[in-house]
C-alpha cells in the first residue's frame, strides 16, 4: 500500500547541494513560495530549451518579485564601501551574463559567502554604480535603456568575460530587446551578428564609434587649427593589419570600452547640423557584397590640415574620408564624430568602406574618430559627399595555428591567386608567374603581357637571422617595341622594397603597397604592388594597374617621343627611368 509509505522530502536528500538548499531558505524565510535558480532550472542539454532561456532570461529576471545574488566570494560584515573590500572585487562584476542580473530586476538583494545580507540594489546604487560604470538611473529604472547609448550599453559589457566567446553577445540580448537564434559553435561571429541586429532595430549610429577619439580640441574649434595637428609635419592615416578592425562593426566588446562617453544624436538633428538639401534616412540593406548603406562624408585630406595628409599604405589620399556619424563625445557637445575610413573607387560602384586611423606622424599617434566642429562643418560645407558604401561580410575564420605568423620561414613561395589573373586580364594582361629555379632558388619572375608592351616584375627575397627577418625586392622592367625603324626595344626600371622581421610584428605585418607609375603614350600606369601573409613561408602576390589618360598641359604641348624614351640597343642593357620630350624637342 503506497499509501503507508513515507513520503522523503527533498531536503531529506544528503546530495541537494548546499546553494539550493540555502536559496531556498532564504526565499521561505522572505515568506515566497516558488523560487528560480538560473544554475539548475534550464535543461542544458535541450538546445531549444536553452535558446528559449536565454532570449526570456532578461524578462524573467524583470518580472520576478526579488533578485538574490548570491557572491560566493564576498565576506560578511566587512564594509562593502572600503577600498580594498571584497565586495569591490567580487569576480561577479566581472561575469558576462550578471549583467542582465543586475539591470533587469527591480528588486535585488546581494548575498554574502556565508548567505548573509550585504544590501539591496537600491541602498548600493551608488557604490555599484562607481563599480560597474552603469549609472544609477539605469541600475534603478529611473531610466530606460533605451534612452542611453548602442556604444554606452555596450561599453558595459565591454569589460566582462564570459566562458564560451558566444555568450558575449548572448547575455546582451535583453539589453538590447532583441531576439536571435543561438548557435554555439559560431564564436566571435554572434557578436558581429547582434550588431547587425541591432542595427535593424535601433536608429544609432554610435555603434561605429569605436576606438580612440582626437581630444586635443577645443569648444568649436577648427580641426585645421588644433595645435597638436598643426605642429605635425604630416598626418599619417592607414588601415590595421588585423582585418576584423577594418570594418564599421567592431570586431569584440573590448574595442567599446570608451563607448561611456559616446552620445547618440537624432537623423533630424544630424540634417539640422549638416544643413544639406537632402539626407535620407539611412537604411541597412543586406546584399550578397555586404551591408549597404548610404552615409555623409567628408575628404580626410580637405577636413584636417590641407596638403599634410599622407598615406603609409601609398594609396591614393583623394580615397580617405572622415565618414559623418550621428553620435557626439561628451567632452565634444555639438561635434559629430568622424571615422577615419578608405573608401577605394570601383568602376563596378560597389565601393566598400573600410575603417581606418589617421594622426601626426611625428609622434605615431592613431585616432579613428575626430570631432567635427560648427566651425569645421561650416569650412567644409561644400566638401560633404554622400556615398553609397558596402560593410564586408566577415571573413572566413583562419585554421591555421595563432602561432604561424610567429614561425620561422623554411623557404618563401610567392603565389599568384586566382582571383588577381582574372582581374588583370580584365585590364588586358596575361600573366605568367614561374620560379625560383635551380640557378637561383630565391628569385620569381611575374611576366604581365598585353597588346603593346610587357610588364616584367623580378622578386628577390633574403632571409636573414635564422630566417626571421625577410626582405623582398621587386624590379619592375617595362618594355615595347620601338616606333622608328631600328628594331630598339624601350626599356623602364623602377624598384620598390619590402622588409619585416618576425620580432617586431606577425610576418605580413609590414608589407603595406606600393605604386609605382610608368608611362606608356597615350597612357599613364599605376602599378600597385603588395604581398599578403597567405600561410607559413607562402604570400600572395598582390598586382593592380590603373590605367588612365597622360595628361598633357596646353602650354606645353607635351608628348612623349617615342624614340627616346631609354631606348636600348638590342644588347640587353637597362634603362635607368622615363625620359619625357615636349614638343619643342627639349626634355621636359
């Protein structure tokens, strides 16, 4: 008979884990009957229970009547005000997902080691807002969330870790009432994906405002006329090494640190500051080249010090702008910021933007943001462009080992990517790469053939100290039959050089471009060259050329002669440059 069986209470179990078994005893104590604990309440092992958790975990924690947070490591009866106390260092503050804990419920009341009260939420608030950098307002819900920053928000979580790299931006759903699937396994992909997400729901651009801000300014001021941009010689911009940082997302939570300080400003107050005839409300468009969006810039090289703007990836200074955000810094009310980016043409007009720095060279100083003054807003009023711009999809995550790029070379092995033939053939080249060979073991030639001249570029490459530092050279010869009757074959040299060492920097750290401009009449090439870190002891070769009209002035009349440009005798011998005649005959 079941009946006359005695019945066991849980409590009876000598297994029920003591955080359990205390909760529970507390929440009695405090006259609840039903209490949640998020450790032991989700089924782990159900993918569609855990999702569910996670995405109503921020709504449960708001509604429930009390929040216990229990602080495993925290004393009691100490002062949680004192400077060295354990409550200030509790790794708790530190934790992803207490986040949410925090912010989302009413009522919380912090839990010593020993299971008893530190105080409420509401009594610490400003002792956890000194903490955690929250303000009190949010912590209370005197506030919504929604009236602070995407950057702000963010700024929150910035400094806080969490076991699975998913999970950074899994926690934040709630802060961002935003729903999305969860897929462990993607790693730091969720993170740029809830970016995106936030993007389609919340109209604030400060989310692109990571980085370091240009402080040397003051109320008003001109760019042109801060002093530390002034006193420069040049302004140096170019794009990181790490591709995750060349895009308008930021590539992990840390980058926001200084996100506390960033303001959002309204589209009408943007069209208000910028005074166009026109701004439409920018849209986030995904396309199979990236997400398209239209934004205001500014030409890098017009909004700061004319003329002093260079460029350490040698690429043209007409493709860096100052790309218009709608969001402020504190310190800078009434600037909208401006993101240093590079914004290459492409005759497809599909131009990605990639984010970049910019700073005084002098002193190897990198800003990504520089406030925009009413006074520099109004001096380069006629310089704003509004573009259409494409934000790359994230790349395909490497396999390889993090140590690769640290290891030294064996032998280098240069390699012609697909994708790099198409797009000369494209330019009417054929290429033919071949090499090193027997004779010489460390040379490959890259031969680029078209219709009336052939481009020949001789790679030669050292290792050096154990095969930790490499230098690679490229001669680059242009030669096409001459027009007179001798038979002559012109003949152009130039050279460029590459040098990196494996102590310094990851190998391809250091091999930025390089352009090199001949002439073959009527046309103007540009020629850029570059490699690209592929794998260990291989790079890839990179090749572009421009081509476009030799401009002549009218009051020279100027024309190449083609009979004199470094003719050389079918001996073989180099010429030394490019020689350019005027109609006068003289040299020009």
């Amino acid at each position: 008979d079941e009946s006359r069986m005695p019945q066991c209470s849980i409590w009876d179990d000598p297994d029920l884990a003591r955080k359990i078994r205390e909760a529970c005893r507390v929440a009695r104590e405090a006259g609840y009957q039903y209490l949640w604990i998020d450790s032991c309440c989700i089924d782990k092992a159900s993918s569609s229970e855990l999702s569910e958790a996670i995405n109503s975990m921020y709504d449960w924690y708001g509604r429930a009547e009390v929040c216990y947070v229990y602080l495993a490591d925290v004393s009691s009866g100490e002062d949680p005000y004192a400077c060295q106390s354990s409550f200030r260092s509790s790794r708790w503050h530190r934790r992803g997902w207490t986040l949410q804990e925090l912010i989302a419920p009413r009522a919380a009341i912090f839990l010593s080691k020993d299971w008893e009260s530190i105080g409420s939420k509401h009594a610490l608030a400003a002792l956890v807002e000194e903490i955690t950098m929250i303000p009190r307002e949010a912590l209370l819900h005197l506030e919504s969330l929604d009236e602070y920053s995407v950057a702000e928000r963010l700024s929150w979580a910035a400094q806080r870790e969490t076991t699975r790299a998913e999970d950074r931006a899994y926690s934040l759903l709630g802060i961002f009432d935003i729903n999305m699937h969860t897929l462990y396994g993607e790693g730091e992909r969720a993170f740029r994906r809830l970016q995106e997400e936030i993007l389609r729901r919340v109209p604030d651009q400060s989310l692109f405002a990571w980085g370091n801000v240009y402080a040397d300014t003051e109320a008003h001021q001109d760019l042109a006329q801060c002093p530390l941009l002034q006193a420069a010689n040049s302004i140096t911009c170019g794009i990181s090494d790490d591709v995750s940082e060349t895009a308008l997302f930021a590539p992990h939570p840390e980058k926001l640190t200084k996100g506390g300080k960033i303001r959002a400003v309204s589209h009408n107050d943007v069209f208000r500051r910028l005074r166009l005839s026109h701004l439409p409300v920018t849209q986030y468009v995904s396309t199979p080249h990236g997400i398209q969006m239209q934004i205001p810039v500014i030409p890098l090289a017009r909004c700061l010090r004319h003329g002093a703007v260079q460029d350490s990836e040698h690429t043209l200074q007409s493709r860096w702008y100052l790309a218009i955000l709608g969001c402020e810094h504190v310190d800078h009310p009434g600037a909208l910021l401006g993101r240093v980016c590079y914004i290459p043409s492409s005759e497809s007009g599909i131009d990605h933007l990639y984010c970049g720095f910019a700073g005084p060279g002098h002193l190897y100083m990198h800003f990504n943001l520089f406030p925009l003054s009413s006074a520099t807003m109004e001096r380069c009023h006629e310089d704003i462009q509004l573009k259409t711009v494409y934000i790359s999809h994230p790349i395909r995550a490497t396999l390889q080992p993090g140590t690769a790029r640290y290891e030294p070379h064996e032998k280098v092995n240069l390699v012609l990517r697909r994708k790099t033939r198409d797009a000369l053939r494209t330019e009417g080249y054929t290429a033919e790469l071949r090499g090193p060979d027997q004779e010489e073991p460390t040379t490959h030639w890259l031969t680029l053939s078209s219709d009336d001249h052939i481009i020949t570029i001789v790679y030669r490459q050292t290792l050096d100290d154990d095969s930790k530092e490499l230098t690679v050279e490229a001669h680059v010869t242009m030669s096409r039959p001459s027009l007179n009757s001798s038979g002559d074959v012109q003949i152009v040299y130039r050279s460029v050089k590459w040098r990196e060492s494996v102590y310094s920097a990851p190998w391809g750290s250091l091999l930025s471009s390089r352009e090199i401009m001949l002439a073959v009449a009527p046309r103007k090439l540009t020629v850029t060259l570059g490699l690209d870190w592929a794998t260990s002891s291989h790079y890839f070769l990179r090749v572009e050329i421009n081509s476009r009209p030799l401009l002549v002035t009218p009051a020279t009349s100027l024309e190449l002669a083609q009979d004199e440009v470094c003719r050389t005798p079918g001996s073989g011998g180099r010429g030394v440059g490019l020689q350019v005649i005027g109609a006068d005959g003289k040299e020009a």
